[in-house]
C-alpha cells in the first residue's frame, strides 16, 4: 500500500449557473467519488469501500446468494466478518448462523474474519481494527452502522438484500444525500457526555427528524470529543431516522487510526493534510442548520418507549430498577467503562439490582483487565459478560422478565426490545453506574470522583 | 411481480418499529416461513389481535414512520410470508422502506390528508384495495362505495417492483 494515494479525497466540483462552484457538504463529496450510475432521479448507484456482516443478517444474504448459484464475494480483503448479535452462540439455531458465516468467510479466504473469542460488537470492533477511514463509503446490515461515520466516513445501515447486492458486486443504491448540520456550542459540564447530548438532540429532533437524511455533527463541542464520543454521536443518528451521522475528519480521527495508516503517511501532519478536504464547504446546501448549546446540558435520561422521549436525570430520580446494563455500540468502549468506574467509586451496587458490564470488545476487556477496571467493577458486584451485543436486543446475557426495568446504556428503548414486557431507560454509563449504586435512577454528581 | 390487491388492515399508529413488526428473538431464523406465526405479536396497539387480525390481509394503511428501528429484513419478509406485499403509511423509515422495494414490495407514503380520510372513511369497515400500477391509482373498495386514490412510485422503486427485487436489477444492470 503506497502513501498519501491510497484513497483519494479529490473534490469534484458542479459548476454554478452564475459561475464559480457550489459548495458541497462532505457527505455529497464522498458519494461524488464513489458514483457509479444515476440510474432514475437522485437515486445513486455507489461503490463501497467496505462491506461490513454479522450473524444475523448476513446467513440469509448467503443462502439466497449459494440458492441463485452466485456464491461469490466481489473483493474479499473489503468484507468484513464478525459473530457478535448472540456470542457464544446460546442454542441450535443461532449455532448454526454462525457456522453459515464462519463456513461462507472461510471458503471465500476473507480474511478479516472474527470468531469468537476474537470477536466484538461490530462498530466498536470494525474501527478498532483500522477498518473504517475518512471518506469510505460503508455499508453493513445493522442499523447502527451510521456510528463509523465518526470517522468521516458514510455508513449507513442497510437490510440483507443490500448487503447481498453489496457483498457480490461491492454497490449499493442510495438517494443523494441531504444534510442536516447539528453545530455543537458550549460547553459540556462535568458528567455530561455525548450520550446526554445525542439524547437530547434526538428529544429535540424526534425519532423521525432526520429521515433520509445525513446528520452532520459538528462545532467546538464535536471538536473536542475524542472517537469514542464521536462514535456514540453517531451511533444514535438512526434514532432520529438518520442515514448516517458524519463528523469532520480532525487530529483525533488521524490519533486514533495512526496504528493503522502510519505505513501510508509520512507523518501525523501528512495523514491530517490527506483528509483534509473532506470537511463541508462553508456555501453547502443543508436541509436545515440546528445550533444546540449544550453548556447548560444536564445528565439526560430516557421514559417511554421511544428514544425521543427524553427528560433530565433529576426529573426521573428515585425511578426504581431491576437491572444496569453497561456495553453496546453505543457505550462499551474504553472511555465508557472509564466513565461508569469514576461514577461507581468504591461503592457497591445495591442489593435490589444486578448489574451487567460487557466490554465492547476483546481489546476494550483487556485493558479494562490491565487497568484494573474489571476488578472495580466485580468488587462493586457486577457481572462481567464476553464482548457480545446480547442484551441490548434480548438476544442473550441479560433479557428482562415481563415488568421488569433495565438503566441501559444501549442505544433503543422500544417495548419489550430486552425481553417483552421490560422497560428501558438510556442513559450515559456514568448515570447507569450511579443508578446501580444507588439501586434507582439517579445523577452521577453524587457518586463522582475526581471530576 | 407481486399482487398488491387484497383485504386491508388498518393500523392506528404512528412509529411502528421493526422490533414490533417481528421481535429480535425470531432473527435466529434462517427460513422466511418461520417468521410467518410471529408477523405484529408484540405491537402496541389497543385493540388489536395478531392471532385475527392478520389473517387474509394484503396490504396495511398506517401512520409516520413506519419501520423504524433495526435494519432487520425480516419485517418486511414477515409481511411477505403473511401475503402482505404492500404498506401505504404516511411516512416510512428508511432501511424498511428500501428493504421492502429490494424484494419487489411497495412501501407508498401518501398525504396525511389521505391517511386521515382513509381511517375515517374505511378503517371501520371491511375494505378491499385494488393497484393500478400502471395509471398509479389504488382503488379502495367497501360494500357500497369506492375511493381512488393516486399515488406517485419513483423510477427506481418501479424498476425494482417490475424486476421483482434489487438483486435481480442488480444483476441484470451491473
């Protein structure tokens, strides 16, 4: 792989009828390099960087591709595999769908592969592995696949006729993106995260205020997010309809993805300099442009059964739960356990509760294990789980019972969706660690130290 | 192609997810047919029986934002094993609706307006819906009145329609 050339960045520019150029967010850039047809209207038909697949949506593209006689992958080295919805598998038929795609990987020499063991929740394994890159255009079957467009990348979450289509000839077809800028201002208060911001953002949005539509985050308060927080922005982009979240390639994205990409870029400065023009133009044309100052930001939490439904921890104090569940693509990466142990102390959790913490990936595990936080966490009482999504869909490793409730730091709040019958309340890992404690929801302010 | 006649069943709200059109615990399926008992059985809804109500329906008129939530395909292939190969709502998420057009279905979202006045006019009553794909007009039907009602279908979504699916267009085009 040589240098600076491995992706190429370079704008192409659409004339104005007045001359000069129309400005161009950065979602419409990337799908500008990346068009293969525009078959009908402002439908595009795009090239992808990276084709991403799990075990629940992927065995059915499989069989219906092996039934159709195209058993075939269009480049092996862009499919990306994981076993992570049920790990290890929990009965019969989920060993099976792993075995569809541990065989399908296997026969067609992908080597990015991830079996158990090696596995972990996709979009917190897939760009720790280097996988996503500013400017890629990405698509996996998991609606949460809009989480790597942290990294300026396009990622929407498709169904498994798309990734079918993509998995065989490595396109997808989209409408030409429209964008809604979210600028970030303020900022953020002690124990106020990113997870209390998007919350917010989505109370203010509603679940359906971005459909068919990029959110692009952005301002000082997105500037000064490290990925993890980027990644947790974004990840909840699609509960508010969105296509994909996206925010602007910086320093923090270069940091991240240095391990990765040092063999393309002469240095740090080079790598920056690279993706630089994937940012949005200032004259770009967006759907709507939504300033939210976010300095007076307090904890948030969610009631109901949507993900907009949405209120400030202190009006939910006292709210009693059964269990606390602490992981997902949302908030199970490193900076999140960092943030549930300052928020747990050296308390216990109470006696009412059982809490849950499932590191997002083997890595996330293992420097929890090196930093000691694995221990705080079952010394407090909790029960540490493989890197698995499990509960978060009721799939596996914490399903409620009917009228049970659950602080979770998962991403969907729908009825039933940890088991039917069981609420959800969202919140940031901070707040589900002081809810633990305290055995009800509550602000972590009165738990925190050295904040 | 796909029928997109049949019996209606009307469902009163808006925001049905995809976790509620078919639970995450049936994802471990690996045949559409086994999704078929499952179709609606934890939706939110007073009134409404997934046991009866189902049953003999061809199409569903609902509220905003249909489908939303997880990716699955397997909403919309509930819909299909069940004979359901068309949603008119007044909005819909993007992946199902995508997903829905993949596998030659129609998801139609039409006026509020419209969606208003067929709840007030039809929900109550047993109601046929006949599909002119071609004028692009759905026929309602009742014992003793009838409604058009015209719609706009894209290019695209027509294309995929007619070949029965995005993989099908997929391969013959690219």
């Amino acid at each position: 792989m040589t240098a600076e050339g491995l992706i190429s960045h370079e704008v192409q520019m659409t004339p104005k009828a007045n001359g000069g150029y129309m400005g161009k967010t950065i979602a419409e850039k990337i799908f500008d390099s990346h068009l293969i047809d525009n078959p009908y209207g402002d439908i595009h038909i795009i090239r992808l960087d990276a084709v991403f697949c799990h075990e629940i949506t992927t065995p059915m593209a499989i069989n219906d591709l092996v039934q159709r006689g195209k058993d075939k992958v269009f480049d092996p080295d862009k499919i990306k595999v994981v076993i992570d919805h049920v790990s290890p598998a929990k009965d019969s038929k989920t060993a099976l769908q792993g075995k569809i795609l541990r065989d399908w990987a296997r026969r067609h020499h992908i080597p990015d592969f991830f079996d158990i063991g090696r596995n972990g929740v996709c979009h917190a394994l897939f760009p720790e592995k280097g996988f996503v890159r500013p400017g890629f255009t990405i698509t996996m079957g998991d609606s949460h696949t809009c989480t790597h467009g942290a990294f300026g990348a396009f990622s929407p979450g498709v169904g498994t006729t798309d990734t079918e289509v993509a998995i065989l000839k490595g396109i997808c077809a989209f409408h030409y993106p429209k964008t809604i800028k979210i600028e970030l201002t303020g900022k953020l208060k002690a124990g106020v995260f990113a997870k209390d911001v998007i919350l917010h953002i989505i109370g203010q949005i509603g679940v359906n205020g971005a459909t068919d539509k990029v959110i692009e985050f952005a301002g000082p308060v997105v500037d000064e997010m490290d990925m993890a927080a980027r990644m947790t922005l974004c990840n909840m982009a699609v509960e508010a309809g969105g296509t994909s979240g996206i925010c602007y390639p910086d320093m923090h994205t270069v940091d991240y993805l240095w391990p990765h990409i040092r063999t393309e870029y002469t240095s740090r400065q080079a790598a920056l300099k690279a993706f630089q023009p994937l940012t949005s133009d200032p004259d770009a044309d967006y759907e709507a442009i939504i300033t939210i100052d976010v300095g007076d930001l307090a904890p948030m939490v969610t009631h109901g059964y949507q993900p907009d439904c949405v209120k400030p921890v202190e009006e939910m104090q006292g709210t009693v739960i059964d269990q606390v569940y602490i992981g997902s693509c949302t908030n199970g990466r490193m900076e999140d356990l960092q943030a549930a142990v300052r928020a747990l102390g050296d308390n216990k959790i109470s006696d009412r509760v059982r809490a849950i913490v499932s590191p997002a990936t083997p890595e996330v595990y293992q420097k929890a294990l090196d930093q000691g936080l694995i221990k705080i966490f079952m010394d407090a009482g909790f029960c540490v789980t493989n890197p698995t999504c499990g509960a978060c869909l009721g799939m596996s490793n914490g399903v409620l019972a009917e009228g049970e409730v659950c602080a979770s730091t998962t991403n969907r709040n729908f009825n039933g969706r940890m088991g039917k019958g069981g609420q959800i309340h969202l919140m940031s890992p901070a707040t589900a660690a002081a809810t633990a404690v305290a055995g009800h929801i509550t602000n972590s302010t009165l738990y925190r130290k050295n904040t | 192609m796909k029928s997109f006649n049949g019996k209606v069943l009307f469902l009163d709200r808006s925001d049905i997810n995809t976790d509620e059109i078919i639970p995450a615990k049936y994802l471990t399926e690996i045949s559409k047919d086994a999704l078929k008992p499952h179709l609606l059985e934890d939706l939110s809804l007073e009134e409404f029986n997934p046991q009866t109500d189902i049953t003999g329906k061809n199409i569903i008129v609902s509220r905003s934002n249909f489908g939303c939530g997880s990716s699955r395909e397997h909403a919309p292939w509930a819909l299909e094993v069940n004979g359901i190969h068309l949603v008119i709502a007044e909005s819909f998420a993007r992946i199902f609706r995508q997903n829905t057009y993949n596998n030659g279905m129609m998801a139609v979202a039409l006026p509020v307006e419209t969606i208003d006045r067929l709840f007030s006019d039809f929900s109550d009553l047993q109601t046929t819906l006949e599909t002119d794909l071609d004028e692009q007009i759905f026929i309602f039907r009742t014992a003793d009145r009838e409604e058009h009602v015209p719609f706009n279908l894209a290019g695209f979504d027509r294309e995929l329609v007619k070949a029965g699916g995005w993989v099908e267009y997929a391969d013959r085009n690219y």
